[in-house]
C-alpha cells in the first residue's frame, strides 16, 4: 500500500511537469482562458499573433495581469528563437507602456537578465539569429519610456559586470559594440556623452551634421526636459528639410509648429465630398476567411486562410498606414494614415480617428491598428454567409465610403445535425429553413423543440451533409453490438434493429421569403420532419 502511495505521487509530480498543450491555431481570448506565461508565448509563437495582447489597456482581449511567470517566458520565448523580435517589441511596448513604475521595472530585470544570458552565449559572434534577439532587448532599453528604469540592486551589478568584460576585452566585436553602446546610453542619462557634458553647442553640431539618429536618442534619454527638447526641434527640421512634400518644406515654419504641438502633420478633411481613396492590397497579409463552425455550441471560429494547403492562422491585425492612400485638393500627392507621435513625420497625413473600417467584426486599438473578432456566435456565422460571398471591408474617411477590400470567404464544413431521442424514445421532430440566395453555399436554420442551431454549408460539401432525426435504440438493446458469429448477429438485427435501418426524405416547401428577394438566385425553402421511431431515422 505504502509503495502504491508513492507511485500515486510519482506520476502526480511527473503530471505536474508535463508541457501543457495549447489549442493550434491559438486565439487571443484562449491567452486570456489559460493565462500563464506558457499560453503567451505558445499565442505569440504563431503567425499573424498581435503585440496588443500584452497592453493591459487594449480593447480587446489582453492579459490580466503580469507576473514573474509572464515576464521570464517572454524574454525566454525571444531568446529560444520562439518569438519573432518585432512581434516581441510591440508586446513589450504595449507591457510597458501599461505598466506601474514598479512593474516597468521589474520587467526592464527580466529583459537585463535575458541580455546578459544572450551576450555571453559562446555562439553570438557567430549567430545572426542571436545577434537580432540581442538588437531588439538593445533597442528596447535605447527607446524605452522616460523615467523608465531597472531597480538599482539588479542593474548596477550587470553594467559593472559589462564594463569589467569590456576592459578585460574578454568580449567579441559584435558583442563589444553593443555593449560599449549601451553603456554610452547609461551615461547619456547623467547629462554626458562620450566624456562631454551635453550642452546645445553638442546639440546644434549634430544638427549640422545631420546625424538624426543621435539626436533621437538625446530625445529619448537626456535628464534635462529642455535639451530633449532642443534635440526633438532639431529632429523635426531635419524632417522638413527631407521631406518629399514641397508644400512641407515651403512652410517650414508653420509645419515646424503643427510637428511641435501635435507630433503629426494631420490635414483637414472638412470637405469629403472632394476626396478619392486606393487601398494597396499588396500591403495586406490575408488573403481569405476561414470560417470554422462549432454547431452544437452555437460558435464559429475566424481564422486567416492563404489557400488550400496553408495551414489556418489567426486574423492578424490591420494597420491601414502605407495602405490606405487619400487624395485630397491640398497635398500634391496622395497621403496615407498619421503615424505615431514618436515618428515626428511631417508628412500631410489623415488622422486615424477620420478612418473606420465599415465592418461589425472589426475594431482599432490604441495605436490605431485594426483587429477582429475572432470568435462569434453561430449565429453571426450564418448571417455573415448571407451578407456577401466575400468577407468586405469598407473603409470610411471623414464619414464616407471612399474604398474597400474584401477577401475571399469559406466555410469549413461543419459536423452532421444528426438529433437522436433518449434510449428508446423517438427521434425529434425539426423544423428549420434552408438559405441558398448564394449558389456558391447554403445556409441551414435546424430547430428541434429545444434549441436552434445554425449551419452554413459549401455547395461542394452538400452532398455529404446531413440533418437527421435519428430514433434511440430500443429499450433492452445494447448501446453498441458485440462481435458474433453470422446466424447471432442476424437474429440481433431482427430483435434490435440499427438506428439508421430505414430513412426517409423530408418535406420541403417554397417560404415566403423567397417572394420577398427578387434579387435572389435560388430559392429559401423550409422543411419540417415528423418524429423518429426508435428504429428509424429521418433526414
């Protein structure tokens, strides 16, 4: 007994350390369902996952809370190559961005600890793959909010532990040009630079060197509010200088003003009436919809699509900025979507707030990038089929309707309607309307007593489609036959016959609505079938 205790907590720990499995595709709210660490990075590890879920303040679904399991498996889930760096930066950015004082700083130790582990990697100097996870922590603590630091305890000990290496020249080149970047950052944020205190003379040569990128990072790290300042103004006449617009670099001054109030240059859109509108489909990822029906919990799943043997993703986000072009009478050429702030773009540009995409499954975040909704009721899936043979994205700016894009739409078939009675008892009677103003699909509308459920069907899957009210096995039959020999299982058949022994044709008639849509191809029926003996079953 003694020893059967023990095995019982053997495999109970053995249990506890198994990998949990997540559902494939993985959709945002399932981050929120299984809410670990492990669930994050298994959602983020897919193509087209979005960064948002990781903004405690995003709209749609997003984590809960963050805690040291969240913050490890991320920087673990970037450093094992699991994560792509980009889509890593926007979760963190988002992290970040919705994070206390004291959380940005547990999280800036987590990712402190994930760079050291990388810089000392034996195979960095050799690994772009190492080199590009490296870049994007490196980035990240360049870029990072201001006022944003790691606690003292954990981050004095790692540049101490950084200069020693570098002294010692214990490090290879690629690592020792980040390293030695980084702690020329730390010191920028004591007010120097490469020994020099930082004043507006240093400021004023960079401008005239041209070099931006320094001028960047003065914004984004000096101690000072007035230098930042002077570097963010200086930056901004860099832009106007290259700007592509002449209008832009006719009104320097006035533009300069716009950049330094607003962070954008955003036009006007009083007169929509004036304005015409392209979308670039190369600059979207999706090409079709897939739906994927869950019937008997009235649900459906929409999952991105791009062809017959790809395997289902999930629906990725949708910035329109690049994508979306507008011409309006004060730009000599088109303009697209403001990008943030943080940009300082002085190109004219629409505000995103005079954008919406025309689609009840769509909905922006706070960066301005549109998502969908991913899981709908069945319901939703069924009026979806009947509003167009296309999954259409109408764009509005200013108020009106100056383009769309739309992609292919299919629905996955969905499991057999098959109602049976309880033991013994008869099959269901159902009611239901069939749908087929589309030819390419047909929708089904199936009650029986109880519940309605909601089907829409391929034209191709139809013939193997099936809506049944089966009969329950008869009262002293076995749920399921055993083996037997031929002469036992004959005189089982006559005693106990099959549930699917007999079939019969349902009744159909023209409904109403058909007379109702004289712009529909083909006509709305609906059908009705009686109860199901115990020994039939009626389809």
């Amino acid at each position: 007994m003694i020893r059967f205790f023990f095995l019982f907590l053997g495999f109970l720990a053995m249990a506890g350390c198994a990998s949990q499995t997540f559902p494939r595709p993985m959709m945002a709210q399932d981050v929120v369902r299984f809410d670990s660490g492990d669930a994050l990075v298994a959602y983020l590890s897919q193509p087209n996952a979005s960064g948002a879920v990781c903004d405690l303040r995003a709209t749609g679904p997003h984590l809960s809370h963050v805690d040291d399991d969240v913050r490890s498996s991320l920087v673990r889930g970037l450093a094992e190559g699991r994560i792509e760096p980009d889509l890593w930066r926007r979760c963190i950015d988002g992290a970040l961005a919705s994070a206390s004082t004291e959380g940005a700083a547990m999280w800036l130790d987590a990712i402190g600890r994930g760079y050291r582990s990388l810089l000392k990697d034996d195979a960095f100097e050799r690994s772009p793959a190492l080199e590009a996870r490296l870049a994007v922590m490196h980035a990240l603590y360049l870029e990072r909010p201001a006022g944003s630091y790691g606690h003292a305890n954990i981050a004095a000990p790692l540049f101490a532990e950084l200069r020693t290496a570098l002294d010692q020249h214990r490090l290879g080149p690629v690592a020792a040009r980040f390293g030695e970047e980084l702690l020329a950052t730390v010191e920028l944020e004591q007010g120097r630079w490469r020994g020099r205190s930082v004043d507006i003379a240093l400021i004023e040569s960079l401008y005239t060197t041209g070099d931006e990128a320094l001028l960047r990072r003065f914004v984004d790290r000096l101690p000072r509010q007035d230098l930042r300042d002077e570097a963010r103004r200086r930056v901004i006449r860099l832009h106007i200088a290259a700007s592509p617009f002449p209008e832009v670099r006719a009104h320097a001054d006035e533009v300069e003003r716009r950049m330094w109030s607003e962070g954008m240059n955003r036009v006007s859109l009083s007169d929509p009436l004036s304005l015409r509108a392209r979308i670039d489909p190369n600059k979207l990822a999706v090409r079709s919809v897939l739906v994927r029906q869950d019937v008997w919990h009235h649900a459906a799943t929409l999952l991105a699509s791009g062809g017959e043997r790809s395997t289902p993703s999930v629906l990725p986000e949708v910035s329109l900025v690049g994508a979306l072009w507008v011409d309006v009478p004060s730009s000599s050429q088109p303009i697209t979507l403001c990008r943030p702030a943080r940009w300082l773009d002085p190109s004219p540009c629409v505000g995103e707030d005079d954008v919406k995409i025309e689609n009840p499954l769509a909905y922006v975040d706070r960066a301005g990038s549109f998502h969908f909704v991913d899981q709908i009721s069945g319901r939703a899936a069924s009026e979806l089929a009947r509003a167009s043979r296309h999954f259409v994205l109408p764009v509005g700016v200013a108020g009106k309707t100056l383009a769309s894009f739309d992609w292919s739409l299919y629905f996955q078939r969905p499991d057999n309607l098959v109602f049976s009675g309880g033991r013994g008892g008869d099959g269901p009677a159902l009611k239901g309307i069939v749908d087929h103003r589309d030819p390419v699909r047909f929708t089904f509308t199936v009650a029986n007593g109880e519940s309605t459920y909601h089907a829409v069907v391929e034209t191709a899957d139809l013939l193997s489609y099936r809506i049944a009210s089966a009969g329950g096995v008869p009262m002293g039959c076995p749920a399921r036959r055993a083996r037997r020999a031929p002469t036992d299982r004959a005189r089982a058949a006559r005693r106990c016959p099959a549930a699917t022994a007999t079939t019969a044709g349902m009744e159909a008639t023209e409904a109403p609505e058909a007379t109702e849509a004289p712009e529909a191809t083909a006509v709305t029926s609906t059908f009705a079938s009686t109860a199901a003996r115990p020994d039939a079953r009626r389809t």
